[in-house]
C-alpha cells in the first residue's frame, strides 16, 4: 500500500520534469520561440499602459487648455463689450455734432488726401521748409499739410513735376487764418522762425492756455476745421489793443515721416 502512494506522489514530478524538458528543448530547437513571444507580451503590454498614460495626460491637458480658453473667453466678451460700449458713444457724439452742425449751418467736407513723404527738410533761421515727392494726384498750391499725427504743420507753397516744397508754419513768411477755442476766435498764425505766433485776437476774447487751435478750410459747399495745436501762452499786445498768443507744437513739428495734403 505504502509503494502504490509513492508511485502516485512520483508521477506528477515525472511528468512535470517531463514537461519542462519538452519545453526548454523546444525552446533550444526553436530558438527562443517562448521568449519572443514572452517579449512580444511585454512590449504590447507596455505599448498599452504608455497609451493609457497619455491618454489621461493629454485629457488633463485638454482640460486645463478648456479652462484657460474659458477664462479668456471671457475677457474677450468683456473686452467686446467695451468696445461696443465705445463705438456707441462715438457714434453718439458723431449723431450730436451733425446735429450741431444742422443747426449752425456748418457742412463739413471731408476730402481725400494725398500721401506722401519727405526728401530733404530745411531748418535754418531764414528758411524752414520741407522738400517731398509729388505724390499722384491733384496738387494744388494752398493745400494743408498734415503730419502723420493728424496736426497740420504748414502748406504747399510750390509745385515742381517731381517734387513739392512745404513752407512749415515756423517759417517767417507763413501766415495762416486760424479759429481759436470753443468760441471760434479769428486769429492769424504767424511764423518767427523758431515757433508760431498768434495774432490780432479781440482784447476780450477770453483766450488761456490750452484752447485748441485750428485752421478753417471754406469750399464752395461746406467748411473743414483742422487741429493745428493748442495755445501756449497769452499776453496782451504792447498796445493793449489785442492778444497775442503762442502756439504750442514744438512735439510735432520734428514728426516728418509722412505727409497728408488735404
């Protein structure tokens, strides 16, 4: 009875050592045909865990992109209704001051302006003028001359086939009809040389430091207004019979890079 147990615990070791002799010769025959199989598990099995890996990395990235996204969103909106809060006040003061002009008989024109730049800027004591290129177009002696800021700085004073000589309005033999302040003071525009004077004001016209001052453009069906600067400083003349006022435009009259005739 004992020898029958043996033989029975001894069968399964047999044929287990059985087993792993036929498996470790087939994998010598075979040329390790197990542990590329094995391998192959391994790198499928890491090729899945890697996907899965980024998978939730680049969903958490999605996410805090979404988030910013919506974050920005929304100052987009907020700045959008700024902007149109802007435009509706723009055109709010645009309705009022056509209505304004209506009402005071004022057309204004707007005409389309040449562009240009300059050759050569003259700045000596007697003669302070800029040379351009004669830009395309019709150009007329007279015409306004606006530097890329918007400010007028002195007018056409000739006209060559190629070019264009700009007489500044610091030049001494430039004189130009201006208005002064909200209440349209007629003034002159005299140019010293160095800056611009302004000149035959009424005694009591009120004018400070300040005031805006602009050229007036008369066409034949409307009126053009044009900032030329603001008031530097008043006094009375030596006779006390007007004012005498300086104008304020040292900042844009060395801004040459392109011209605007209007």
């Amino acid at each position: 009875m004992r020898k029958q147990h043996t033989i029975n615990y001894q069968l399964p070791t047999i044929s287990l050592l059985l087993m792993v002799s036929l498996c470790l010769g087939f994998e010598y025959y075979s040329k390790g045909f197990f542990r590329d199989r094995l391998m192959a598990v391994q790198s499928s099995l890491q090729q899945s865990l890697s996907s899965v890996t980024d998978y939730f990395g680049d969903r958490a990235l999605l996410i805090n992109r979404a988030r910013h996204l919506k974050a920005r969103n929304l100052d987009l909106r907020q700045s959008l209704a700024q902007s149109r809060f802007q435009l509706s006040q723009q055109q709010s003061w645009a309705s009022e001051n056509q209505h304004l002009k209506r009402m005071l008989g004022i057309k204004s024109m707007v005409r389309d302006p040449l562009f240009t730049q300059p050759i050569r800027v003259i700045q000596s004591q007697s003669d302070r003028s800029i040379y351009a290129r004669r830009p395309p177009g019709k150009v007329n002696v007279g015409m306004l001359v606006m530097n890329e800021d918007g400010v007028v700085i002195g007018r056409v004073a000739s006209v060559l086939p190629a070019s264009l000589r700009i007489l500044l309005l610091n030049d001494k033999k430039s004189a130009l009809s201006v208005v002064v302040s909200d209440q349209y003071v007629n003034a002159v525009a005299i140019g010293n040389g160095q800056g611009v004077d302004l000149m035959h004001m009424p005694i009591d016209s009120a004018v400070k430091a300040g005031d805006v001052v602009r050229t007036v453009q008369v066409y034949d069906d409307g009126v053009n207004y044009q900032t030329l600067g603001t008031v530097d400083s008043v006094q009375n003349s030596p006779d006390r019979t007007f004012l005498i006022a300086k104008l304020s435009q040292t900042h844009v009259l060395t801004s040459y890079q392109w011209l605007i005739l209007i």
